[in-house]
C-alpha cells in the first residue's frame, strides 16, 4: 500500500458501526501485547537497554562499541535488551550472546529494516504491532538506557525516557549518550537554545551523561547502583 492510498484510507467514510467495531478488536490486541510482555519481561531481571540506527554496519566502530558495552554488562550479570533488528541491536544483542548472557529483543513489526537478528535468545524474541507498547516495555523492564548514534527512532526512546523521569513519573535510571562526535551538537543546541531560553533547567541537564567509550558507559550504570542499590523499577 502506498503512503498517498493510506492517506486516502484514513479520509475514507466509515458508519459509525464499523468504527466501534474496529476499535474494540484493537484494544484486544493492545491488551495481549501488554499482557505477553509484562508476561516474559518480569522473568528475565535486571536488564539495560541499549539504542541506535537500523542502519550501522558491522564494520562500524560504533557497531564494535555496542558490542563491547553489551560483553560488560552481561559479564556483571545484566541482561541486555534491543530493539531486536539490524545495525546497533543486532551489535547489542550480539556482545550478550558472546558473554553467555540474557539477550533480549523486542522486535516492531516494520515494512522496512526490521527482522530480528540471530543472537537473540529464542525465549526472549517479543515482535510488537504497536510503538507505544513496546516503548513501555523498554521503559518498565530496563535500569539503564545506553543510547549509541540513531536516528529517530533513537531520538524518540531518548527524550521520553528524559521527559518521565524530569516529570517524576518513573524513578530516575542512568541514561549514558555515547559518542560526542554525534551527540556533542545536539547537547550544545539544549544548552544554548532551550536552557538560555528557560525550558527546561539547569538540573535537568544532569539526567544523562556523555561518554566517548565502552568503559566509560558501564562504570557509570555500576557506579549508579552501588550508590542506590539495584532493582527493578516497577
């Protein structure tokens, strides 16, 4: 179906009948995929949650960090959780599987990019319909957000995670940027434009570090933990 027949799909009349039908099924289907995630999640433990494009290759040296960052957070005893697809899931996913540790993913049912990769546990391979479910998942089961360069997809985990936690609505987690190469701008672009401007505060900037290596972002989910004491947040 092409985007310009969506459009017109959704402009199209529908009876009033056909609309309470079809949005009553769709809460069935929201439901069970809440339900089949709380479902596994809660079983698996303390996970972190590591972000980034679709899109690195495996040459890449980000794609080697993820990898890296996820081998250290197994070896700790954390499980890790991706997105489940290609590019910096796949590098996440991957450094859990190499250290003989929980590798999850929670797959989006996508028309392009997505499949799951292989290093994922077979037990632990979650394929989601809705965005918005599968961010809670993410949000509910993680204690930590690594997020590595991306793209939208990225930026969209990044700024909700920040916002619940800046609005008190989730306990405060660490969430570590690696890479001031590409986030270096956007952080500068937060404090000249939005902080100046007063949208947001000075302590708010305080919510996420920034980081160059592999090392630098695990010490910090340790140090996190050895200072509040590790447990689920929920």
């Amino acid at each position: 179906m092409t985007g310009e027949t969506r459009i017109r799909n959704s402009f199209a009349n529908k009876t009033w009948q056909e609309i309470k039908v079809k949005d009553s099924w769709q809460i069935f289907k929201i439901m069970s995929e809440f339900v089949d995630g709380f479902e596994k999640l809660a079983k698996i433990g303390p996970c972190v949650s590591i972000f980034g494009s679709a899109r690195t290759p495996e040459t890449h040296h980000y794609y080697e960090m993820a990898v890296e960052i996820a081998k250290l957070l197994a070896e700790k005893g954390y499980g890790v959780i991706s997105g489940g697809g290609p590019g910096i899931m796949e590098a996440a996913n991957k450094g859990a599987y190499l250290a003989g540790g929980k590798s999850v993913g929670l797959n989006i049912e996508l028309p392009f990019e997505q499949f799951h990769n292989k290093y994922i546990d077979r037990d632990k391979i979650m394929e989601f319909n809705y965005f918005f479910v599968r961010k809670v998942m993410f949000m509910k089961y993680s204690q930590g957000y690594i997020v590595m360069p991306g793209g939208f997809g990225t930026m969209d985990e990044l700024f909700e995670a920040i916002t619940l936690i800046q609005t008190g609505k989730i306990a405060r987690f660490p969430i570590i940027l690696v890479g001031s190469d590409y986030w270096g701008g956007l952080i500068e672009w937060v404090e000249k434009t939005m902080l100046s401007n007063a949208y947001i505060a000075s302590e708010d900037l305080k919510l996420f570090r920034l980081v160059d290596t592999a090392e630098e972002a695990v010490e910090h989910i340790f140090r996190f933990y050895d200072k509040y004491l590790l447990k689920p947040n929920f």
